[in-house]
RNA sequence: CGGGGCGUGGCGCAGACUGGUAGCGCGCGUGCUUUGGGAGCACGAUGCCGGAGGUUCAAAUCCUCUCGCCCCGACCA
C-alpha cells in the first residue's frame, strides 16, 4: 500500500473533545472519527487495526470448537417480553416501531435470538454441545458514552453462546472460552488480568472478566499480592478480621450531638474512631426500605446488598423516606428501633459490642448498643467494600488495587433463558430438559482502544505487531529520485511478496513529516529508504517500541530483514 | 437525570465583561527557495460566529428558548 493514495489524515494538535490518551491517538493518528456522541467511523487504518483483533478473535473461537454466525442487529420486541427483559433492561435498550407499529430494538446483546434460533432446531442431546458466536454492531443507548471506543454506544462485539446437555459439558465449554480469551489477549500483546466477577443483570451463576490492566480502566481490580486470586472490586470478598470477645456492654443510652451527621463528625465529637461506630445505611429495594449495616470506616459495596436482596431495583432511600422510617433528619439513622421491613449487617459487626449509632432522633446519637441485644438482624453478611490493607480472602497475603478496562467478560448462564423461552432438547433417557447456557463476550473495539492505553509514548501510538495496520511502514525519503523510488517499490514488493503488511510513504513530503507521522501511527518496524544510505547500499530500521536503530544491506535484503523482524518480534515477546 | 464547561474558516484557539469593519497559529491553493525529525518567504481562498426568537440605529458580544458536544456524578457489559 502507498500512503500517496491512502486516506490517513494526521492531527498535529489534539482534539479539543477527547480525554483519554487511547481517543486522542485514534484521532490524530487518522484512525477514526466521530459521528455523534459514541458513534464513530473507522478510517482505513482504524480498521485495519479492527480487523486484526476480530481476526485473532475469530482463530481461537473456531480453534476453541466454536462456530460463526452472524444475528440480525435489529430485534422485535416480542422477543424480549418473552425473556423478560423488555421491562428491566431499561433505557439502554433503544426502542422503536416499525411502519406495522411492531415494537423493535437495535441489539445491545443476543441471548434471545441465539436462543430463538437454538430452540428451533436443537432437539436431542445428540447435537451438544453447540457453541455459536459472531463479530457484530452492537448498540447500547448509554447514559453516558464517553473516552471515545472505549465506551461507545455502537461498538463492535464478538459474542458466543454455548449450550450444553448437562452441568459437566456446560463447565467444559466454560473454560474452553476463559482459555481462548487468555490466548486472544495473548497473542495481541497486552497485559491482562482474569479476574472473577458479578454477574449483572444478564444473570448466571458465576462469571469472570478479562481486565486489560491501564491507569484510565474504568473499574477497580483487587488482585492477590501472592496467589491467583483476583477480583473485581464489585465481586471481591472482604475478610473478616477475627472479632475481640465481646466484653459487658452497658445498657444503650443516649447522647446528645447537636449537628453532628457524618461518621467523621461522631467520630470527633465522642472523641472515638470510626471503627467503633455502626454506619446505618437505608435502601429502597423493590419497594421495601431495608437497613445495611457496615463499619464507620467501612464503604458498603451496593452490588453485594443487591445481590443478598435478590432485588431487581434498588436505591438510595430518598430523605423524605429516611424521616419516616427513623423520625430523624438525615444523618442520625441508627438500627434500634428503626421502622424498617429487615436489617442487614456486615459480618464484621458479628460478635462485637459497645457500638456508637444514630439514635433516630434529630440531634442524637446512642452510644453502649449491642446488636445481639438490641436489634433484630436478619443476617451477617459481606456487605462491604473491600479496602486498601484488607488481605486475600484466598491465601491472606495482602490485596493490591489496580485499574483495569473489561474487555472481555465470560458468564456461565445455567438454564435462565432456556427455560424462560423453552429451549428444550431430550436428553438420553428421552426425557425434556432446558439446554445449559453460557455467553462469552469480546469488546473487540474496546480491545483497540484499551491496547492503545497501554501501548503509547510522547510520539504516538506503539502497536503491538498482531494488530498493528501496517506491520512495516517504508519510508522513501527521496520520492522525486528515480532511483530511490525504483528501489521502495522494489523492497515494498517483495516485503509484500513475503506476506508483510507494508505501508509505502511516498508522499512528497519532507523527511520530518514521514518520521512523524510513521510514529504517531505506530508501526512496529520502520525502514528507512534514504540518500545517506542508499549511496552506502542500506536501509535504515528503527523498532519503534525501543526506539533502537539499525542497517540492513539492500544485497542479500530479504534475509537480513527476516532476521530484524524477528527481532522486534522476540522483544515484544519478551518485553517485561 | 443532577452539577460544571464549551459551540467563532478543515483543526486548535482569541475576540464577549465594556455592542460599532471577525482575528491568530496550523492546515489548504499558487509561485520561488528548501529537503534526514511536523521548512522559509510572498500572494491567495475559505465564516449565516450551532439554530430560532427578542432588545438596539447597530448583536459573535446583551436577554429568552432550543440543539449539539465534552467532563464529574448517578448508571452500566
């Protein structure tokens, strides 16, 4: 390919619209560009780069057994009610009506199509297992896209489905998935961290993320200092540090803190630290006003609360809420004698006594509570945020915290569709049973981005060679020199001829420009066709990840460069 | 949806407070020079100042409404 001819215009300055170093690098280096807000075109190189991930993607799923397909991005609606998702999927779902007044959407994922499709056509155990996936636009109305292909509102997805006759085969296609994706990772060069995970509102039993580990990553990953435990920190389980033995506790009382609302405000006013007060949080779940209970110094983590609820809908009580159930402004809630459905507590209340709590009563707070005494507590739970200095709950060294982007996100489903929608099959005994599920993401755009993240510096992007556009950019230096020119297209045909992706820049630009741009766009290998080393019979290479430079004689080209090529190669293999 | 910010040649920005000829850098076109890390000089083209109303002799500038974009939050694979 010749750059004369190719359609990749560079940005000098960065877009006065992206944030993140992964968007402003899409845009400078000509690789995509926005429509509207989380919609974008990929451009020639963009998605060369695309390409490159879906076709890793697309090797190690069929590898892996699996089989492509490709579903329909628009969806009825009817579908939708049958799983049950029409109402809770929410505004993220976009919606609208066709010219019959048919209620549609635009797919944001495909459990009720593949099912749709599987249940007509599966009928006997003999055709499990089954796994289909495709590479597909998906489009999700976010509330809040942003950080260009990072969060996007139609992005392109690679997602499976895997069915299965019983819990054995079900597990087997399961980490056929988690060890394909391991190796998708792999192969294009990032660095990632499997961790394990909620499953959200698609459901399923148990589930883990693939986390390409970035400063900018979105989510928080908790990850053992020692073992292989790793956790999003929504999932990660918090350890109970061993209780003191409960020592008399007075009869609760009392006292007044006139203003005082915040655990740090108590804290200070009693002259106490945090840790001896009870933190008395206040929901709506469902329509029911639930309790949760967790340490002053502790951080309730939502998603657990929501989870032990089994609630579809939760929230924040509203102040209004909170003043009738405690008879308090807001800020003085405290479990004895709160007007709700159920208390929950963490589990590090458990065994200790002599709390601080609000008192239900404006200006007030109680000090000498014990819970066994003077609170029904449905349950001890894990309720909280897992913290810094909190240890592995699996070999109890200590947690470290990284940020992560999700990039790919692997669920065990079980039989929530298949039964909901009847995708039923006759197992060996000819009795019907629902077929065992599982869906296996990709953000196959995210991947991009998320690569750029961690794959850049001063100058620009630094594709890791799998996904790179161009593997070798050319640069003639001298593209009005006869001889020179004869001499690139000369090497760009037989690098060609060798099966390399190479970009020929013969632009009649000045030197400095090729270099920049040649950077900024990130091609692993740079040759250098220039008047210095023509007349000594070399090509110039720079490996743009370490900068370093070297020759290559123009005699005997073809050798020398394979073995510069697997240089460069090695060392992104082996880089630390 | 709450909070904040921004819409001015293709891109990045100034001008707005205090209304009065729309400007700068980059890019673009032409010519000459230059040619190993985003060239120099000269000439030139490109604006319904996001849109609609209003105030005024006069609006990019003041007022009202609207649309779009970005950031933080809530939410989310």
């Amino acid at each position: 390919m010749r750059l004369s001819t190719f359609y990749a215009p560079t940005l000098k300055e960065d877009p006065a619209d992206a944030e993140v170093v992964s968007h402003k690098l899409l845009l400078r280096a000509g690789m995509i560009r926005k429509l509207t807000a989380g919609v974008y075109t990929y451009l020639p190189l963009g998605l060369r780069a695309l390409n490159n991930v879906a076709n890793v993607v697309r090797e190690e799923m069929n590898r892996a057994g699996a089989l492509e397909v490709l579903m329909p991005a628009v969806q009825p609606g009817d579908l939708w009610k049958e799983s049950g998702r029409w109402n809770v999927y929410g505004k993220e779902l976009l919606r609208f009506t066709d010219r019959h007044d048919r209620e549609c959407c635009l797919g944001p994922t495909h459990e009720e199509v593949v099912t749709d499709l599987v249940r007509h056509e599966i009928r006997s155990y003999r055709q499990l297992p089954l796994n289909l996936y495709q590479i597909q636009t998906k489009f999700r109305d976010e509330i809040r896209p942003r950080f260009g292909l990072m969060r996007g509102r139609e992005f392109i997805m690679k997602d499976a489905y895997s069915f299965d006759k019983d819990e054995t085969g079900a597990d087997t296609s399961y980490f056929a998935m988690y060890d394909a994706y391991a190796r998708i990772f792999s192969r294009l060069g990032l660095r990632f961290r499997a961790v394990e995970a909620d499953s959200g509102p698609i459901g399923g039993s148990f589930s883990h993320e693939f986390m390409v580990l970035a400063a900018t990553g979105e989510d928080t990953i908790v990850a053992c200092s020692a073992c292989e435990y790793g956790a999003n920190l929504e999932k990660a389980e918090a350890v109970c540090h061993v209780a003191e033995a409960a020592s008399f506790c007075p009869p609760a009382e009392a006292v007044s803190t006139p203003g005082v609302h915040t655990v740090d405000e108590v804290a200070a006013f009693l002259g106490v630290s945090a840790d001896r007060i009870i933190k008395t949080l206040l929901y709506v779940a469902d329509g029911r006003v639930v309790a949760a209970l967790v340490r002053g110094d502790r951080e309730l983590n939502e998603i657990k609360l929501k989870n032990v609820l089994g609630a579809t809908q939760m929230e924040l009580a509203a102040p209004e809420v909170v003043t009738r159930v405690t008879g308090a402004p807001v800020g003085f809630a405290g479990p004895v004698g709160l007007g709700v459905d159920v208390v929950y507590a963490d589990k590090e209340l458990f065994g200790r006594s002599d709390w601080i709590a609000g008192a239900n009563a404006a200006d007030a707070h109680l000090r000498h509570v014990d819970l066994a005494r003077d609170v029904k507590v449905e349950c001890y739970l894990d309720l909280r945020q897992v913290a810094a200095g909190d240890m592995c709950p699996k070999c109890g060294q200590p947690l470290l915290f990284t940020k992560g982007i999700e990039v790919g996100h692997v669920f065990k489903l079980g039989t929530k569709y298949s039964t909901t929608m009847g995708a039923m099959f006759l197992d060996e005994e000819g009795k019907e049973r629902p077929l065992i599920m599982g869906c296996y993401g990709i953000g196959v755009s995210r991947v991009v981005a998320a690569c750029l993240e961690q794959n850049n510096d001063e100058h620009g992007i630094v594709f890791p060679p799998p996904m790179a556009p161009f593997e070798v950019a050319l640069l003639n230096l001298s593209p009005k020199d006869e001889t020179a020119m004869a001499k690139a297209r000369e090497l760009h045909d037989l690098l060609s001829g060798m099966g390399i992706a190479v970009l020929l820049d013969d632009r009649d630009e000045r030197p400095g420009v090729k270099f920049k741009d040649a950077d900024l766009m990130g091609f692993p290998m740079q040759l250098v066709l220039g008047g210095k080393g023509l007349a000594r019979g070399v090509v110039e290479t720079k490996d743009r990840r370490t900068g370093e430079k070297g020759e290559l004689p123009l005699e005997g080209f073809a050798e020398a460069f394979a073995i510069f090529r697997q240089g460069v190669l090695d060392g992104w293999e082996n880089r630390g």
